[in-house]
C-alpha cells in the first residue's frame, strides 16, 4: 500500500504540469460550442426598407416627407425611408401603377387619370396642399390685370407643359381669346428672366421666390379659376394596401408627426435640403416654408393635416369632364381614390 502511494505521488508530480494543461482545456469553450451558442441569442428583425419618388426636387412643398428622415421618424414608426427627387417629367404615376416604386407624389389630378386608364390600381393616402399652389407667373404689366387679359394677348409666350390638366381646363376655358403663343416648360426660370413678353408656369411658393430683387412679377393662381385640387399627394398601389396594410399606416403616421414637426420647426429639414439640392438658399427656403403654410393648413381648425374631402373629389372629377380632361362617362367614385382602413 505504501508502495502504491508513493508511485502514484510520483507520477502526479512528474506530470503536473501536463494535467494542469489538460484542467485549464477541458474548461476553455469549444470554437463549434462558442458559435452554436451566438447562433442562438436573437436577432433583431430589420426594417422594412419604403421607396419614396418624389415628382419634383427637393424644395419646403416635400417638407414634411424629409422630416421623417431627419428626425428618425420613420424607424419610430418601423421602416426605414429612402426619398428620391423627381424633375420636369418624372413619370411617378406611370411607375406607382406598374409597381415599380411603392410610394409616390402625385397630384389629385393624376390620381384620376390614373383611374380612367387602370382603375382602382392605386391610392391616395395623404393630401399636402389642401389648396392648389399652381400658378402662372408673368412679369408685371400695367396692361395686363388677369389671366385672360394675358390670354388674349397675341405678344406674348406661355412656357407650360400644355397636356396637364390644368392647362387643359384653362384653355378650354379661355378658348374663345386664347391668342398667347406656348412653348414646352423644361424647367428653371432661364427663358423667363431672359426673354420679354414672357409667361411660365410655375408654384405659388416657388417660383415668385426665384426671381432676382428688381424685378416685379404678377400671378394668376390657378385655384382662382376654377381649378383646386389637391397637391403634393402621398399615393401607393393598391397591390401594398391589400398585403401590407400595417405599413400602410406606419407612413401614414409618421407623415402626420413629420408635417406637423416640419410646419414648427422646419431647420433640420431645410439644412437637408440644401445638402442634397445646391441651388436652393437658406433665404428661399425659408420665404417658401413661409408662404405654403396658408395654402397646407386647412381653415376650418377641426379640420386635419392632409385630410382628404370625398366631396372635393367629386368636384374635380366633374370638372375634369367638363373641361374634357376625361371622358363624361368616366365612373369613378371618391372610395376609388382614397384608401379607407
């Protein structure tokens, strides 16, 4: 026995260290265990990834939308927003209808249009402008007090895009003196400021903001003759309302909180602005911003931020018919248009 505990405490303290090497590798965590174990612990879900095109460039009317990036609304809200500018014919409606972007800004007349050609294909969701900004801008001319007036004035040059609604309804209603002569708009103010005898089409918040001091400009509304419809429109395919409507209201609400942030306190958006648009100045921004509250904020204070009326729907779409924008048997009811939860 004795003989027996002495070999083995002379095998434990030659070997020692060996065994001590063997403790210290049983308990060290297996590479496999350690990767087995990170596989486990959950991950967070990503954000559901929202293309917004706009139809124009950055500019204060697209406030709102770029108030939900910069505040982080749109991950408070669960998704992550992607904003594209558009431009002088950016065919937004074209690619909402084919799907090919989720979300989009279009005008309240658009919205019909695209109804006589896919019906039901998509729908509004938010109204911006609650008044139509549209506008035609001339340089002051003590002959000339209204639109028709300028209408009927063969010296003159219209630079608009003549196949848009509005253009049709004004010279359908103008027809019987409409001698200006028109050229296709192709955006910028470079053909107005250089030429005399100039008009152009233009936004009420923007354009008159562009013109250098000195020079006195006139303008003739487009609402004021009969013509309102909504602007700035948040508009999807009907296709997403139907599979995802949770997100639906996920954007819904947060361009409800960035409208309402921006209209406050609009500094953050501005300062984004000016980053992904160089031409802008802080001075435009802010007269625009200004400007656009009256014609964003519905009068009646009951009334909320991008509230859409089925009674103005029914308005446009009767004016639309008889300025023959559309067919007068074209049937569309207000539910086609506006997404209803």
């Amino acid at each position: 026995m004795v003989l027996l505990f002495q070999f083995y405490k002379m095998i434990t303290l030659k070997f020692k260290p060996l065994f001590y090497f063997l403790g210290l590798l049983a308990l060290w965590p297996h590479p496999l265990q350690s990767d087995q174990t990170k596989d486990r612990t959950p991950k967070p879900n990503p954000l559901p990834k929202v293309h917004l095109l706009l139809n124009w460039k950055f500019e204060p009317q697209f406030g709102g939308f770029v108030t939900i990036v910069t505040q982080n609304l749109d991950k408070k809200h669960g998704f992550q927003l992607e904003i594209t500018p558009g431009g002088s014919g950016t065919p937004t409606i074209q690619l909402l209808t084919e799907q090919k972007v989720d979300f989009g800004i279009v005008s309240g007349d658009e919205m019909i249009l695209a109804q006589v050609r896919q019906p039901r294909a998509l729908k509004a969701l938010w109204a911006t402008f609650q008044e139509n900004p549209q506008i035609i801008m001339m340089k002051k001319d003590s002959a000339i007090r209204t639109l028709k007036d300028l209408f009927a004035n063969e010296r003159y040059t219209l630079t608009w895009q003549g196949g848009l609604p509005y253009a049709t309804f004004l010279k359908k209603k103008y027809q019987s003196v409409f001698k200006i002569k028109t050229r296709p708009y192709l955006g910028g103010l470079s053909v107005f400021l250089n030429e005399p005898f100039i008009a152009t089409q233009g936004f009420e918040t923007s354009e008159p903001f562009l013109v250098p001091k000195g020079i006195n400009v006139t303008i003739f509304p487009v609402r004021e003759e009969g013509f309102n419809p909504y602007l700035t429109v948040l508009a999807t395919h009907t296709e997403l309302t139907r599979t995802k409507p949770d997100l639906i209201r996920q954007v819904i609400n947060a361009t409800k909180e960035g409208w309402q942030h921006y209209l406050k306190d609009p500094e953050a958006a501005h300062q984004y602005m000016l980053k992904k648009n160089p031409l802008l100045t802080k001075d435009f921004l802010s007269q625009s911003a200004t400007s656009q509250k009256s014609l964003i904020i519905p009068k009646d204070p009951n009334i909320p931020l991008g509230h859409m009326d089925p009674n103005r729907w029914i308005q446009l779409i009767r004016t639309m018919k008889e300025a023959g924008v559309i067919p007068t048997s074209t049937n569309i009811t207000p539910a086609d248009i506006m997404f209803s939860e």
